[in-house]
C-alpha cells in the first residue's frame, strides 16, 4: 500500500493541471480578506528536487512543467502558476518543484490556515521538516496529522472561518480510494455545504475511474470538471493517459480562467494526436448543467513567458517507474 511516492511524477502534466487550478481557486479567495482554510486530505512530501533521486529516474518533468517552461503567450492561469513555482526557485532555474501544501502555503496570508493529512510515515517525516526548514512555515498557520485524510478530514469541518478550500487528491493506487472519494465529498458535504471541494482524478483505463466521474457528475451541488488527455490510451491498458479536476463550488472566474487556458496546456502538453481538453459544468438546482465546451484543438502558442528556466536537459528517464496513479 505505500509504495506510491510522488516524487516520481513531479511537476507532470496531471501536477500542471493540478497545481495550475489550485493556484487559480486560492488567487481568487484571496480577492476578499475573508480568513479562509486549505485542507489537503493526501499532502505528499511537500517539495520535491526536479534532478534528485526520483524524479531524474522517472523523467516525467520532461512531459509536464518542462514543456511550459519557456513556451511563449502562457494565459493567465497558466502564468500564476509559473510565477508561484519560480518563487521556489530564486535562482531561474527550474531544480525544485512545490507540491500541494508549498503552493497553498504559498498564496495564503497570515490568516489563512494550512490544514495537511499525510498517512505514509516518510513521505510526512518530510513534509514537515520541509515545511518548518526549508519553507519556514509559521506554526499556528500549519498542522500536519500523519494519518487517514479521508477520516481526518471529518473533524476539520466546517472550518471555523466557513470559509475554505478542501483538496482530495490521493494516488488510486488501491483502488478503494475511489470509493472514499464519493464518501468523503458525501460526508464533507453534509458537514460544509459550501465549502470548495476539489477532487483529482487521474484517466486510466479502470471501470473505477470512470464510475467515480460519473458519479461526481450527478452530485446534486455547482461543479466543474476540466480534464487534460495528453495521449491515447495504452495498447496494453496500462498508464495514465491524462487527468482531471472537479471543483465543487468553483470560484466564478475558475471557469473562464480554464476556457482560456485549457486550448494553450493541450497544445503545450500534447504527446499524440490524440491530445484534447473537456471543460463541463453543472448546477446543483435544475441539474443538467451547461453543455460542454467543444473539446479543443491545439492552440498556437506565440511569445513571452513567466516562470523559471528550464534545467539542462539530462534528466530524461530511465527505467526505474514508481508505481503508476491508478
Ligand atoms: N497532493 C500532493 C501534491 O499535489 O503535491 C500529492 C499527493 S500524492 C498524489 C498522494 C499522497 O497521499 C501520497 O504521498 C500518499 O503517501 C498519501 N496517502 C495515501 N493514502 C492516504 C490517506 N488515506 N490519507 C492521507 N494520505 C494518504
């Protein structure tokens, strides 16, 4: 069960995704001084070294932030998400990557709190010192729990600013993770009604992957579901040929935010033909939702860009793969 080690797959086209909507929904809670809470029910170890151990062997940086790094004409999302990873990487190069907790950590004000849940006992060991050493978390702002995200999560809500973003991102590696998912938002619901819930999901060829979207879909509450398919999927059935985000209660600006940015990630993050977007939304009363947006075709990507250099190009893989997020 803890095998999955996220440093293999930092700063990936599923983390671009990812990372580029969380900084998005935390750039626009920050619109109001409202004190808000970040919950990231699988924290993961924090930050990880692009030319470290892991994610040198795994290469899969090389398929993610490396390809935007440098792309010209980033949209707007896609340039706060550059410019928060820079912020981690003073010196212009691209050597060390923010995960969950750092970006979060990253966007919020002395107000905000920092709730983390990480249940593999290294992986936590590291997140902490992370956050304390290298990060310089202040401590009543930050709580980690080395434990179950899904059942910690129950006594963190509602947060006491009713206010917050709660972010459930595990690696489906057990394919049960799909089931707490549905019963973490079914219970968080109840609990903070109107709290944003963002949920990760990778796209693999498993009928559980596709059951939990489905079933995301027909929660009775406001959401939106952006998926990035970077490939076709593998002859052999196996891998993750893309990933989405679906926000419950998404910020208003998230929509058009990724309308925008979604044709320019496909062009930049395309590996085959094969490569597409979905953006969908739908509404809590009256239920059918707006229908999707055209999946998108590449976009042309002109000049200018945020965000650090590129590393020296080495890097490229190996052999040696973690475990796959399914
Ligand atoms: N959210 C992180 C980020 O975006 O940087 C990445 C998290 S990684 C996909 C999933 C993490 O969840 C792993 O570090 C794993 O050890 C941890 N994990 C697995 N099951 C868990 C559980 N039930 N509760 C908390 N953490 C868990």
């Amino acid at each position: 069960m803890f095998s999955y080690r996220h440093a293999f797959h930092a700063g990936n086209h599923a983390d671009v995704l990812k990372h580029a909507v969380l900084v998005q929904i935390l750039e626009h809670f920050n619109r109001k001084d409202t004190p808000y809470w970040v919950i990231d029910t699988h924290a993961g170890a924090g930050l990880y070294a692009l030319d470290g151990e892991w994610a040198g062997q795994s290469g899969e940086v090389t398929e993610g932030l490396d390809r935007l790094l440098g792309a010209p004409n980033p949209p707007a999302l896609v340039e706060r998400y550059l410019r928060a990873v820079q912020d981690f990487n003073p010196d212009g190069v691209a050597n060390l990557y923010p995960g969950s907790p750092c970006l979060a950590l990253h966007a919020m004000r002395a107000q905000d709190r920092l709730r983390l849940f990480e249940l593999h006992p290294t992986e936590g060991q590291v997140l902490e010192d992370t956050l304390r050493r290298q990060v310089h978390a202040p401590r009543r702002q930050v709580a980690v729990a080395l434990e179950d995200g899904f059942a910690g999560l129950k006594r963190l809500l509602p947060p006491p600013p009713r206010r917050g973003l709660i972010l459930i991102d595990p690696s489906y590696e057990n394919k049960q993770d799909y089931r707490s998912v549905m019963q973490a938002l079914r219970d968080g619901l109840q609990r903070f009604a109107q709290g944003c819930f963002a949920v990760w999901y990778p796209q693999v060829q498993r009928i559980q992957a596709h059951e939990m979207v489905r079933a995301l879909e027909r929660l009775p509450v406001d959401w939106l579901n952006a998926s990035l398919t970077v490939r076709k999927p593998a002859a052999d059935g196996l891998g993750m040929h893309g990933s989405g985000m679906f926000v419950i209660n998404p910020p208003w600006t998230l929509e058009s935010e990724l309308r925008a940015a979604l044709p320019w990630l496909q062009a930049a993050l395309a590996q085959d033909d094969q490569a597409r977007f979905s953006l969908t939304t739908g509404a809590a009363r009256g239920g059918a939702g707006k229908p999707p947006a055209p999946d998108g075709k590449p976009a042309d990507a002109p000049a200018g860009h945020p965000g650090p250099a590129r590393r020296p190009a080495a890097r490229q893989a190996d052999q040696k793969r973690s475990p796959s997020r399914r």
